[in-house]
C-alpha cells in the first residue's frame, strides 16, 4: 500500500479500520487565544498555543484559560490550514464512501468550550463533517493531571488496547506529543497485538503489512507532513 492510501484511508476492509488522532491548534487551524499566566491575580506573561505546550509554572504561577474556552473567540478567529481541512476531509469522504469502521478523533489539549455549538460551527464552517459516527473529539484539558503529551498519550491508548485498529496515526505540530505515539509503537503490549491479529484472522507468516502500523506526523508551517 502507497504511504498516501494509508493518509487518505483508502483501504479495504481486509486490511482493517484505522485511526487518526488530529490536534487542532496550529494543526488545523491558525488560532490566536492565549492563556494567561497569573501570580497573584495578575497577568505575568501570555503564552500561545506552542509556547504553552512547554511552559513549566514558577512557583505562586497558575494558568488562566478563559480565552482557550471561548467559543466565539475561536470560531471568529481560526484561519484553516487549507492543506489539513482538505486532507481531513477526503479521509472522511473515503471513510463514507466504503463504509468503514475507521475513525477521525480530534485530540486537542483544550478543556470544554463555553458554547459547544459554536466551537463545531467552526469545522462546519468549512466542510469538516464533525456530525458524523466516525468524528470525536477528545479534549485532555478536562484531565485534571498530567502533561499535556502524557495525557494525549493516555487517550490514544484507550483506543488502541481495544484491538480494533491496525493503523494509528498522529498528526500533531507539537513533536513531544508525536514522541508519546513513538512510545507507544515501541512499547506495545504483546497482548494488544494479539487482539488485531484475533480480530482479523491474521496469519502473520503469509500477511506482509504490520500488524498495527503507527505514524507520528509532524505537520510543518506550511502544512506539509513529515514522518518522524
């Protein structure tokens, strides 16, 4: 199979469902909230979307996240990376199209947004069937612990130890979070694997694809992807 069949999902069934986890901020969209850093009910510093990705709190810091949780906020002022919207949106189509049990989860380190309405009117907006069986979205900023890579860590585990996906992909800009699938990748549990080749009666001495292939994908400034 082409590299681009695996991105665009245009498989058939006896190759088996996929999954990609999607992040959002600067993955999907260009967005322009910040969130606050405070010491003693002051604003001290204002971090965006990458800049809080590795900010480490100082002692008497906490973080203000109003404007991460302002719908309006994001659906006025997210650009689209047009190359991210179409490549989402074909491997939905294609999903559609054959009926698959594939899926697309939106893996975001945002927490609820005040307005759930608005914040899925921005994928509306342009084209992005967020409606459909085979969307969700996973927000780790309800995770009330961990980091911001541990934590997405721990959703894409939930779904893979399920046994029902033989490809896993990361589309991410944020590479410690690309580094959690690789740990994933090396650090299977040889029982998971075993359910994939239970679910899909495969014979691993005559199947010449992975049992379960992973791809960590980096998405650069201009929107292009590299396998890291």
């Amino acid at each position: 199979m082409k590299f681009n069949d695996y991105i665009n999902e245009m498989t058939r069934d006896r190759y088996g469902a996929g999954i990609t986890f999607v992040d959002i901020d600067e993955t999907m969209f260009r967005t322009f909230a910040k969130v606050l850093v405070k010491k003693d009910g002051k604003v001290v510093k204002e971090l965006d979307n990458q800049q809080f990705n590795s900010y480490n709190l100082k002692d008497g810091e906490e973080f203000d996240f109003k404007q991460f949780r302002d719908a309006e906020l994001f659906r006025s002022t997210s650009i689209p990376i047009k190359s991210s919207v179409n490549r989402i949106k074909k491997m939905l189509h294609q999903i559609e199209k054959m009926d698959s049990k594939s899926k697309v989860i939106f893996l975001t380190a945002r927490s609820d947004f005040d307005d759930k309405k608005t914040f899925l009117d921005t994928f509306r907006d342009h084209g992005i069937k967020i409606d459909s069986p085979n969307v969700y979205i996973e927000r780790t900023g309800n995770m009330k612990t961990g980091t911001i890579d541990g934590n997405k860590k721990k959703v894409m585990m939930r779904y893979i130890k399920t046994g029902e996906y033989r490809r896993v992909r990361l589309i991410d800009d944020h590479l410690p979070n690309l580094k959690a699938l690789k740990d994933i990748e090396d650090n299977l549990p040889k029982e998971i694997e075993m359910k994939v080749i239970e679910k899909y009666n495969i014979d691993t001495s005559l199947e010449k694809l992975p049992v379960i292939s992973f791809y960590a994908l980096w998405i650069k400034d201009d929107g292009s992807l590299v396998r890291v």
